[in-house]
C-alpha cells in the first residue's frame, strides 16, 4: 500500500501520513480479508513503513490477523534517529530527503489553505524542526518530542503476538544501536536478525559485479515460506 500522499497524488485532507500511522494499515488489511477471506496474509514493511507495521503489529496483539510480518531496516526510536541524521554523513541523506518532504509540502497547500507557514518551509531543515513544525501539528501532537513518543515502534515490539523477523544492520546510518531493543524488550515472537554490515535498505551481496543479491529478499522468502508451508 502506499501511505497517503506517496502514490502520485495527494489526498484532500490537510493531513498526509506520518511514522506512526497505523489507521490506514489496519483498513488495508481488513479490505483484504474481506475480499480474500481464504487466504493467509503477510505484509513487509520498509524503514519508515517499518515502523507503522510494527506499531501495527503491537496494538492489535493477539487480534492480529496477519499470518506472519517482517520489518526491514526501521527507525525504533524516532528521537535518536532524528538526531543522528544531524550528525555527520547522516547529514547528506536528511538534506535530501527534508527536501523532498518541502518540495511535497508546497505542492500540497499551493492551491489550498495551509494549516502552517509556507513561507518557513526552507528554514526547517533537520527532521526534528520539520517534525515539529510540520507532521507534528497537521497530525494532531503536541510537539516534535510528543510524535517521536508515541509514534516510535520500540515499546510496542513486546506486545506482538505475531510471527514476526527484523532485519536490521548495525551499520544504519539512520540511527545508532542505543535505538536498538534490549532482548527483554522483545516478544517471544520477534526475531530480530542484526547483521554487521547492510546500511538503510541495502543489505547487498555477491561475487559478480553489476550483478547484486539483495540479503533481504532472500531472508524474506526464506521466512514466510517458514510460516505459510
């Protein structure tokens, strides 16, 4: 599914979609039970999406009704992550992705009344004051810090009653393992795979050039097939 906003075109609504919103997972989901009411569903979910299915995962608990769910490469904590893409290299990828989120702002509200201050757009230029300025209010928090709260996945990864594999790499320039969960932080259900090496959704591999293999597809295959045979 794509999150509001991200398919091309915007929706009507002054608000788009955020790290923790999970109503539009769960109305996805139920959609497709009732018109494949046969089948066992899985989903993925990637970095930001990660995130949201996570969450997701963790508030319907033993309501869930996913047969199995993997995350990939997802921010646990959106405080630590915001302020580690302030921090060197990490510095390049937050340009170019706050960005992408102005450029997508302004094009939203260009025809429309816009609930914040276009014209302060270009001055928020890191996540946290994108965050607070922008997704904060449109969402309904309080703050930036009031988001990252209630929106990172980490405190509901212990309620997941799911089958359920992260994949994740201690080299994600995203964050810092002090966002990582303690193992009593985990449900017997989670499988949480680290591995050394992998960045932000690359996790590439193999010994012939121009010709990679991507580790998380093949863990990805390699798992639902574990729980749907």
């Amino acid at each position: 599914m794509h999150f509001r906003g991200c398919s091309g075109r915007h929706n009507r609504l002054d608000r788009s979609y955020h790290s923790g919103d999970t109503g539009d997972i769960n109305s996805f989901i139920t959609e497709l039970i009732i018109r494949y009411p046969n089948r066992k569903i899985a989903a993925v979910g990637i970095s930001l999406g990660g995130n949201a299915l996570i969450k997701y995962l963790g508030e319907q608990g033993d309501d869930c009704p996913l047969t199995a769910a993997m995350a990939i490469s997802i921010p646990f904590d959106l405080g630590i992550c915001a302020n580690e893409l302030e921090t060197g290299f990490s510095k390049i990828y937050q340009g170019h992705l706050i960005n992408s989120l102005t450029k997508k702002t302004r094009d939203k509200f260009k025809d429309n009344p816009a609930p914040i201050d276009l014209d302060k757009l270009n001055e928020w230029n890191t996540f946290y004051s994108f965050d607070h300025n922008v997704t904060a209010p449109i969402h309904g928090f309080k703050s930036a810090d009031d988001y990252y709260t209630k929106s990172s996945c980490k405190k509901f990864i212990k309620h997941i009653t799911t089958p359920t594999l992260i994949l994740h790499s201690k080299d994600d320039p995203f964050m810092n393992q002090s966002a990582l969960p303690h193992e009593d932080e985990l449900s017997d259900r989670v499988t949480l795979e680290l591995t050394e090496q992998g960045g932000h959704v690359g996790f590439v591999y193999g010994d012939i050039p121009l010709k990679p293999k991507y580790w998380s597809e093949k863990r990805m295959a390699e798992f639902f097939e574990s729980k749907f045979n």
